[in-house]
C-alpha cells in the first residue's frame, strides 16, 4: 500500500484531502511530525485560508524544514490550494515569507468589470505541460474546481504545468518539476477530473517507490 503523509497545520480541509487519495488507492496518515513525514511515501500539503495564519502554524509545529527536506530528498511532493502558495517566497496577502521552494510570489487578482473575487466555482485548465503525468487521460481542457483571490506568479515559466483565465487574466494554476507538483484548484472537489489527478498522483508514487525515479527539485537559495 502507498503511504501518503498529509500534513496537519491546521489550515486545511484534511478529511477531504484524505478521502479523495484514498478513492485513488493510497493510505493517508494526518501528521505534523518530521520523522513521519521522512517515512512515508510521499506528501501532501493541503491548505485553505490566508497565508500568513499558514506560515505562522508551519513554523510554530517546526515544519519548514522537514519540509523543505522532504522536497530536496525527491520525494514526491503535492501541494494545493494555499499549500501551492506557500510554496513561494512571498504572498501580497501578507507579511510573512514563504517556503521559498519556488523563486517568485503570490498576487491578487485584479478587479474587473464582470468578475468576481475570489475566483469561485468551475473553470477550465489550460495544460502547458500535457505531458505532466499528473494529467495523463484526461481531456486537452479538464475543469477543475477553484475557491482563491490570489495566484501563484512563478519567475522561472517552465515549470508551469496549468493556467487558467478569469476574466482578462491568466493564472498560473498548477507548477510541475520533477519531484514537486502543486494545483491551485482542489481536485477532491473537482469530480472524475479531479478524481484522475490524484490517481495519477497516486500511481507515481507508487512507481517510483523504492528508485530514483524522482530527482529533487533545486530550491531557491539567497
């Protein structure tokens, strides 16, 4: 069985989280300790909320660098929603720094004539990766379900794997490099699409078990 370590904040939805990986045929355990999350097979990184609460409480349990040395060892990495976020160095919403996995920040969507804030309910992905496994078997635009005021502005462009238009403006929506992935949208809500994202996901990890399938991604250093 592939051993999912989601990670306990306390600023996620991490029964939803646990019950979509589940669907897709993995075991989940809902941990905030660094010897567990050294353990498992690979890891997940929910998150609903604002980014400075979420900074606050990873920092508060200790886990930035487990984190970051989880990322670093290869293990396969998922983040979503605000767990996508944090990823960065920086978010407008707040005053905290991020992780810094990922060079480049965090904006606010712009207000606009006809849109609304946040970006709430159905949109579609546009794949700048089709070849990322995370999308293997799905269609060329799958929908996801999307619930956020602020998008993910990566500095280096090839690592995005999705986006996605609200109004007049595209939004990185999914970054994909090696061992790291993190969407924007929740798949445990966006429904068969969303259900296949894990499982691919899922289907990863369970590959790459036990070889170097997955080499670690650089993290940014000042």
């Amino acid at each position: 069985m592939t051993t999912i370590a989601v990670i306990d904040y306390d600023m996620g939805n991490l029964h939803s989280a646990c019950k979509g990986l589940a669907m897709a045929g993995a075991e989940t355990i809902v941990t905030d300790q660094a010897h567990e999350l050294e353990t498992a097979d690979a890891i997940v990184l929910p998150g609903v909320g604002a980014f400075d609460p979420a900074m606050q409480h990873i920092r508060d349990r200790h886990l930035e660098q487990p984190i970051k040395a989880a990322i670093d060892s290869g293990k396969p990495f998922l983040g979503i929603c605000l767990g996508m976020q944090i990823l960065f160095e920086y978010s407008t919403e707040g005053k905290e720094p991020g992780l810094g996995v990922v060079a480049g920040g965090v904006e606010r969507f712009r207000p606009e004539p006809g849109i609304t804030i946040p970006h709430m309910g159905w949109n579609q992905l546009e794949l700048a990766q089709p070849n990322c496994r995370l999308w293997q078997e799905l269609g060329a635009n799958p929908w996801a379900y999307f619930v956020h005021s602020y998008y993910c502005v990566p500095q280096d462009q090839s690592i995005i794997a999705a986006t996605t238009t609200h109004g007049s403006q595209r939004a990185t929506v999914a970054i994909a490099r090696a061992n790291l992935m993190a969407v924007q949208f929740h798949p445990e809500k966006s429904a068969s699409d969303g259900l296949k994202i894990l499982t691919n996901f899922v289907t990863m990890v369970r590959e790459g078990m036990g070889s170097q399938s997955y080499p670690a991604i650089a993290i940014p250093t000042k």
